[in-house]
C-alpha cells in the first residue's frame, strides 16, 4: 500500500478529515429542523469523535433549544431531541 494512502487512513481515523464541515452540518441541522418549525438559528457546533453536536433555537424568538447530532462522515442524522 502507497505510504499517502496509508497517512490518509491514519488521518480518516481522527477528526483531521471528514467528509462533512461545519458548514455542511449547519445545513443539515437547518434544513431538519425548518421542517416543523418557522425560525431557526445554529447556537453552538462541536466535533466530537466523528460526531458533530449540534445545537439550535428554534421558534420566533428562537427560545426553543433544540439539539442534533450528525455523523461527521456520512452526514446521516444519528439523534435529535
């Protein structure tokens, strides 16, 4: 096996690469979320072991506290509440 592939595993393995960003996790917890309701903002984001914690208010005020985590590689929805 090429020595760059092998440096791109070891990387994969950690939270130095993943396929999705902050920008695209963002997204995805905005577009679930502005599904059931009018008014959504991104509180806070964090990376965490391939997993990005998100969390959202929601409603007019955007008092609603609401929080998602997304898998930082495939950016599947893993739990919401």
């Amino acid at each position: 096996m090429d020595d760059s592939v092998k440096d791109i595993r070891k990387k994969a393995n950690g939270d130095a690469v993943t396929k999705v960003d902050s920008y695209r996790a963002a997204g995805i917890a905005r577009k679930f979320f502005e599904q059931y309701h009018t008014g959504v903002e991104i509180k806070d984001m964090e990376l965490e072991d391939g997993v990005w914690f998100v969390t959202v208010g929601v409603g007019f005020l955007f008092e609603q506290i609401r929080k998602i985590e997304i898998d930082a590689y495939t950016g599947r929805i893993l739990q919401y509440r």
